[in-house]
C-alpha cells in the first residue's frame, strides 16, 4: 500500500501524487467511502492500492467551495471590472476562508482597465482590507513585475488555491507566474453572458515554488453553515472591536452602546464591510433548518 496525495480530481477519477516515487497513479474511490458520506477532494493524504484509495487521512482544514483540503492559503482572485468588483462575493469568500482557518490573500485582477480615479478607489478599498488585517496585492498595472513578485513570494513554499469568479483571471494569472502551465484561459464575454466556466476540474499545479490549485469559477457564493451569532466572530475588526461591545454576545445589529456600529459610524470599519454582515446575518437567520437526508 502506497502513500500519497489527491493532485487532481475528473470524472470519478483521482489522480495522486505517490509519497514514494513521485508518480502520478490514475485511482478510484471505493464505494464504501460513498456509503459513509466520504468524498476525497484535491488535496487530500490518501492510502492507496492497485488503482483504489482505501483510506483518506484526516484533514487540517478544507473548503466545500472549491473543495479542497490541507490548503494554507488561499488566492481570492477579485476582479475591479469585467466581472464589476463584488465586495459582497470577496466578503463572503473571507468568510468562508475564515471559518475554515486557512489564510486569505485578495489579490486584484484587471487593474490595467481602471482609471486613474477609479485606481484611487481601489487603493482606499485595498488599505482598508489590510487594516482588517488581510494581505492584498493591488498591481497598479495588471501582471506589472512588481506585482508578480508580490505573489510569487506569497506562494513560496505553501500549499495554495486559487479561488474567486467566473472570468476574474484566475487561470490568466497562474500563467503569468508560470508561463509554462499553458492553462486554458476563457472569453470573459462568453463567461458572464452564458455561464461559461474554462476551469471545469481542480488541480494542483506546481507554480513557482510553490503548489496552487486553480478551481473553477462561480457567480455567486452562499454563506456557509453557521449560527448568525458567531458570524462576527468571523469579521476580524468587528471581533476586535466587540470587546468594546455593551452587551457580551452583541451581535451589533439591534443593540445599544454598540463598538462595531460607532466604528462603522466614524469610518474605521468600511461601511460595505457592514452592509454585507447584515445581508449574510439576515440571510442565515431566516434560512430554512437543514435536515440532512441521508
Ligand atoms: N484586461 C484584462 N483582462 C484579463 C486579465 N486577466 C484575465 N483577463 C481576461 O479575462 C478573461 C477570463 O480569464 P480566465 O483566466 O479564463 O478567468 P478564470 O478566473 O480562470 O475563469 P474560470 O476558469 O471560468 O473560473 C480572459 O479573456 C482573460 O484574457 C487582466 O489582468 N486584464
Ligand atoms: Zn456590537
């Protein structure tokens, strides 16, 4: 029996990198994972025999959307234009990334189509990420040399995916880094007009020093299983500004004397920061109770 990792996964089948010769080896999953509610995802540590993964190994962390485990860090590829920048999906994709425990990096596509005020803009929306505390990587002009450093060093010796909308560039990027993928890119006309995605599978590739997985691209973004009262748990500026909260357990909609509200009120937290809380907050409060059907 041989151990390794799921680098690639289509159709039912899993492509894993064996620990012991470096080989890629074409599997399948046994059908008694399926029967206990398993499916192994990219990224995963497996055991594996004669063209079958018996055993997945526990996980550290992993995201259903793109599914994916054992990731450091994850690329939220963000769009300025062309997909319209989505504060509200970016939000929505920290949250998750949040949740799970692995490290964000926003990273800005597109810029090249900016104004020079509209690049203004950005650059207050992207100081006001790493004042959450987020790494951002804003080019000023899009693949600049400076920018493609930036991220290099960001994915150096880390296990990485890259994540975000259908169109945002994501595949466009990794072949910026590495020349040598090739990755199919797509017409962002044809992508946004007909749902088109050029990504159909997730893959690990090796870009730079590091690995990335690019993943296909969504137009929209649930927010994940979670109680409404620890969503802000979740926000690190308003987690760091609860303790200054009234109420312990504030959930800074309702409440008086009220720390996230006066910092959203004197500019310190980012308004659209809030504005996208209350949205996911109202969302999960009235979702309907989910009785899983097994
Ligand atoms: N102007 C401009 N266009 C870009 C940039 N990056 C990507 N594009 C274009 O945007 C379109 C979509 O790019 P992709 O790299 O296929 O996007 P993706 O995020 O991988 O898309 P999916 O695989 O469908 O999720 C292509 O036509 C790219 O040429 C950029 O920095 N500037
Ligand atoms: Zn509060």
């Amino acid at each position: 029996m041989a151990k390794g990792k799921i680098y690639q996964s289509l159709s039912g089948f899993y492509d894993v990198l064996s620990d012991d010769d470096d080989q890629i080896y074409r599997t399948r999953a046994r059908g008694n994972f399926r029967k206990r509610g398993l499916t192994p995802i990219v990224g995963d540590e497996v055991e594996f025999e004669d063209g079958y993964i018996l055993q997945m190994l526990p996980r550290t962390n992993s995201l259903v959307r793109p599914p994916i485990a054992n990731i450091d860090q994850a690329i939220v590829a963000t769009a300025v234009k062309e997909p319209d920048f989505s504060s509200n999906l970016l939000d929505r994709q920290l949250l998750a990334l949040e949740v799970a425990g692995i490290e964000p990096v926003i990273y800005f596509t597109k810029t090249d189509l900016l104004s020079e005020d509209e690049l203004a803009q950005f650059k207050t929306i992207a100081a006001g990420y790493r004042q959450v505390g987020y790494e951002v990587v804003l080019p000023a002009s899009a693949f600049s040399t400076d920018s493609l450093t930036a991220i290099k060093a960001l994915l150096a010796g880390k296990e990485n995916v890259i994540m975000g909308q259908t169109g945002a560039g994501k595949s466009t990027l990794l072949n910026h880094i590495t020349p040598q993928l090739e990755l199919e890119t797509g017409e962002i006309s044809a992508a946004l007009h007909r749902g088109k995605h050029t990504t159909r599978k997730v893959a690990l590739l090796k870009v730079g020093d590091g690995l990335v997985a690019d993943t296909p691209g969504f137009s929209s973004y649930d927010p994940i299983e979670l109680d409404a009262r620890e969503l802000g748990q979740y926000f690190p500026e308003f987690k760091r500004a609860s303790i200054h909260c009234r109420f312990r357990g504030c959930v800074h909609v309702n409440e008086p004397d009220c720390e996230v509200k006066r910092e959203v009120e004197t500019g310190e937290i980012m308004q659209f920061r809030y504005d996208n809380y209350l949205q996911i907050y109202t969302e999960i409060k009235n979702r309907k109770p989910n009785y899983k059907t097994k």
